[in-house]
C-alpha cells in the first residue's frame, strides 16, 4: 500500500484497482465494496465468507436507546422470504427484495441516490441493498413475543 492509495484518514477515499475495486467513500459511515470477477472482469455479486461478524455494539457509542415494540417486531410477519436465481451468476439463493422490504423496514434498505429501477443496466455498480443483520433484533423480540404467549397458553391449560 502506498500513501496515495490507503490514507489512515478514513475520512478520505480508499481505492484499489486494477479490476480489484475496492472502494471506500464518504467515511467510516459509507463504506461500499464492489467486487470484480478475475476470469470474466465483469462485476458480480460475490460472497464474502468469514468466521464471525462483529458490530460495533456498545452503549458507550449509541444514544436514543429504546425497545423495540411489539408492533414493530410483528412487521417481521410481513416480509416476505423469496428464492430466486442472480441473473449474472445463474446461482440459487434465497432472500428478500430490497424494493418490498422498504415500505415496512426502510431502516434496512439502502438506496442509492437517483436509483430509478427501471433505468437499471447491467454495468451500474450500485443498486439497492438490504441489512439482513438488521433483522435480528426483530427476530428475538418476536420470539420473546412468542414464548410469552405460549407460557400464557400453557398456565390455562
């Protein structure tokens, strides 16, 4: 790494080329990885396979802390899971469309600025995404929904 290609200023652009294209942009806030197949030089969406993932979770760097309501973990009964097939890779997968998840989390989808669906080409770098990670905690309030109705059934029986 040179001085003009990795500055320890997050703040600046992070960029790795030649058909390795790693990009950071805007901060520690907008950090957005493309990645480029070697054998077709084409962007793809690839997997990033690693052990664990670990989210900056501290109280210390968070403020406006309060629980998720039972209203908002039920809204995870309205998403809907698809299976589908990446255009470009042909690979199987299963999911949710960022466009359905927006109305009822738009707090997990990212899209990009003047993203217009139906200007889509294949050589645009950016399209809409979602957090999946995000959906957690939703997921454990719903099952501490859940159980609390169960234990409730089992106390009239």
């Amino acid at each position: 790494w040179s001085s003009d290609v990795c500055s320890s200023d997050l703040t600046d652009a992070l960029t790795v080329d030649y058909k390795s294209r790693i990009q950071v942009a805007g901060g520690t806030e907008d950090w957005r990885f493309h990645f480029v197949s070697r054998a077709t030089g084409q962007e793809d969406y690839t997997s990033i396979v690693v052990s664990q993932v670990h989210t900056t979770s501290s109280r210390v760097v968070k403020e406006n802390i309060v629980d998720i309501t039972d209203d908002d973990a039920k809204k995870i009964l309205d998403v809907k899971p698809v299976e589908f097939d990446y255009k470009k890779s042909k690979k199987h997968s299963q999911g949710m469309i960022a466009e359905e998840v927006y109305p009822i989390f738009p707090n997990l989808v990212d899209i990009p600025k003047d993203w217009d669906e139906d200007s889509y080409t294949e050589d645009m770098l950016e399209v809409p995404t979602l957090n999946y990670t995000g959906f957690i905690p939703y997921m454990i309030k719903m099952v501490q929904i859940q159980q609390k109705e169960i234990n409730e059934l089992k106390e009239r029986l």
